[in-house]
C-alpha cells in the first residue's frame, strides 16, 4: 500500500534520494504497518522522532506501537524543535 511519510527538519536527511517534494516520500509499505514500525524500518533515530502525526492527528508514544496506517494516509515527524 502507498503512504505519504513526511520529515522536518533533522529528519529530512532519512527521506530517499529521490524524493520530488523537500518534505515527502511516497513508499509502498506493508499491510499492518504502524508508525513505530515505520521509524524502525526507515532507521531514524526514535529519539528524535518527538512529533508524531497520522493524517494530521498527534499520536502518543503508544498510539505510534498500536495504530496501523492505512492505504493513501500521511505520517509526519518532526524532531524536538527549541526556541526562544
């Protein structure tokens, strides 16, 4: 199944080579992917995987082990981010 998985800032460097937008991958992933399982496969650092959104929607550290992605949804991650 086609998924969009979307990286900000640190993490974009995670993202494939040949990616046509900054910030987007389209991947074929598994049926029972969750957002967990992606990170690992994608090998980013859990740590810095801080902000976690499926389809816009924030999901806890559990809801990333439990939720599974389906057909056509985004995942987006953004690394810790401090300001002042």
């Amino acid at each position: 199944m086609n998924i969009k998985l979307k990286l900000y800032a640190s993490l974009m460097r995670y993202l494939p080579d040949d990616v046509a937008d900054r910030h987007t991958a389209v991947l074929n992933v598994p049926e029972g992917m969750t957002p967990a399982k992606l990170i690992e496969d994608r090998k980013l650092p859990k740590e810095s995987c801080f902000l976690v959104l499926l389809n816009g929607v924030y999901l806890t550290p559990a809801e990333r082990e439990t939720r599974q992605i389906q057909e056509g949804d985004a995942v987006a991650i953004w690394p810790p981010i401090a300001g002042g």
